[in-house]
C-alpha cells in the first residue's frame, strides 16, 4: 500500500522520537559477559551486599540481616535481632565483626555485632549519635584492630573509631546534602547531589575543589586517576582527577533506570541502576567506559547495591542478592 504525504510527517516524527530516547530505550544485552553463577534468595528486600573473601554479608531491610558462605552459597545465619530495618551492611573478617546501620530503630544506630560464631552473632554496644539517615557507610580496620567508621547523613561526613566501644564523632560538614564517597589515602571524594563532587582534604575538612555532573550525584569509586559517579537520572559520569585541584568532567552515559549505586574492579565498572537493573563497562579505556552488558530489572528485580569482587558481580535486589561472573574475553 503507497504512502500518502499526510502521514510522512507523523513517521518523520516518531522516528525522530526513536532515535532521541536510544538510551532510555537501550536494548538489553545479554551476550555473555555477564552469566549468573548463583541467586541467593533473601526475606526482605536485598538493600545492600557487603562481600568478603569468605562470606556474602546482606542487609535485608525488615528482615535483618543475613550471612552465607561465600564458598557454596549456602546460609550461615539469619538474625532479626531487635532490627526494624537494615539499610547498609559493612563486615571486618580480621576482627569477626559486622555493622549493619539500622535507620528506623529506635534511634537509628549503627548496630555491631561479634561473629566469632557466625551462627549465633552477638550484640555488641551500638553507635549512636548523628546517625539518623545515613546514606552510606564504609568501615576501615586500623593497625591496632579497632575499627574507624565512616558514614554521609545531611550535609555531613561523620567519623570515629570503635574498638569494643563507641566514644563519639567528628564531622566535617558540605554546602548541601551528601551522599556516597570514597578515600585515597588523604583525600576524601564526596558526592553532593546536585552540586555534583567534592574533593577534600581529609584530614581537616578543607574542600579542595568540586566539579558539577549533568545529573544528581550520590555515588563515586575512584580508580587510577578518575572518579567514577553514580548520576542518579543522567547514568554515569567520569571525572578526570589527575589534578585535583582542576577536577574535569569527561564522559558521561545515561542509564535505563536511576544509578545508585557503583563499583569499580580492574577494567570493570558496575551500575545498580534500580529500575534499569545492572550494567557492566569496560573501562580498559578509563576515561571512556564501554557498554559491555546489562540485565533488566524483569530478569532480576530492582537493583539496589552492586559490589565486585575478584571478578565476581554481587547484585541486590528485591528479589535477592545474584552472584554474576564476568566473562573476559579480551
């Protein structure tokens, strides 16, 4: 049947729609470089993984948190505990510790637990204070095995030290709300939302520079000389760091879905894109990452954190925490 001229411009104009949305309408590949290994299920909604070299660690919102054996996937223990809702779970193996940050508890604290006998974890004083709405948290052994936590709420970074007891904080606080960040031995590398990413001084809280990203910044891994973000709506963004003082942003690639959540590992980067599921790049060029694969959220539910670890993906999810293998084939 011959095209009438009427209706050439509606075709020009959904082609034309097409072709501008080709990112929220990305196909999704599944072309080996990402292959499931195993699904470990969980009670609550997966809302954070934590990986060792010997377990998988899993906030599992009003279901506790969970321990398996990294080894065969199998469950070590489920504890509920007085938890009213595990959003972030860190782990010391050295020391056999666990921090899971309890946000609607009563008060939001950071509980810690002795896994010494990870069948039956053991309540430890909890830290409390300045911990209402953490958005993210990384613990960091020290020589003598005590423990500093670091942790974003509001516009502030909090930090401390616990070694068998919690004696209090110190903080240094941002123009605006902050979320995810990373350390390289001094320099502390904090998102700031719509303000983008701020470099600063760690040890005093001096703000060195910051750089705007096209999207609403809460996540960031660095890695060699660049700063890998989670835009939220606009994917993610790559910052050249290599002077600090002049941070410049040089790529950027939406995602289907809001990433939230990143880690980086060797040539691999690695998105929790909520309702765009997960990506995986490669970054063998680090300031230019290559769309390598994805799965949907209709294949594995909506994506919360990601961690790599030994060429491993760990994905949580609503429906569980999928252990991934990347697949090299350069």
């Amino acid at each position: 049947m011959k095209m009438t001229k009427k209706y050439l411009p509606l075709l020009f104009l959904i082609i034309l729609l097409f072709v501008s949305c080709a990112d929220f309408l990305e196909p999704i590949f599944k072309n080996g470089e990402l292959s499931i290994e195993a699904i470990i299920p969980t009670v609550g909604f997966a809302r954070d993984v934590y990986v060792s070299d010997d377990f998988i660690y899993i906030a599992e919102d009003q279901a506790g948190f969970s321990i398996y054996n990294k080894a065969d996937n199998t469950i070590i223990t489920q504890y509920y505990g007085n938890i009213e809702n595990a959003r972030l779970i860190q782990a010391v193996d050295t020391i056999k510790q666990v921090f899971v940050y309890d946000q609607y508890g009563s008060p939001a604290a950071i509980m810690v637990y002795d896994i010494t006998d990870p069948v039956n974890p053991i309540e430890m004083p909890p830290i409390t204070g300045q911990t209402g709405s953490i958005e993210a948290l990384i613990c960091d052994i020290q020589s003598d095995n005590s423990v500093d936590i670091l942790w974003t709420h509001g516009n502030s970074y909090q930090y401390g030290n616990y070694n068998n007891i919690w004696l209090g904080s110190y903080a240094f606080n941002f123009p605006n709300a902050v979320g995810g960040f990373d350390i390289v031995d001094t320099l502390l590398f904090v998102t700031g939302e719509q303000r983008g990413l701020y470099i600063t001084n760690r040890n005093n809280g001096n703000i060195i520079s910051e750089v705007n990203t096209p999207g609403t910044a809460v996540d960031v891994k660095v890695h060699d000389n660049y700063a890998y973000v989670a835009d939220k709506e606009y994917g993610i963004s790559v910052i050249d760091i290599s002077d600090i003082t002049q941070p410049e942003l040089v790529y950027n690639h939406d995602t289907s879905g809001y990433a939230q959540r990143i880690d980086v590992e060797g040539d691999y980067l690695v998105v929790a894109s909520g309702g765009g599921g997960v990506y995986l790049f490669d970054i063998s060029n680090r300031a230019k990452p290559e769309f390598a694969d994805r799965w949907d959220d209709s294949d594995i539910g909506y994506t919360y954190d990601v961690d790599i670890h030994n060429g491993e993906v760990f994905v949580a999810t609503r429906e569980g925490v999928y252990r991934m293998l990347i697949i090299h084939d350069k």
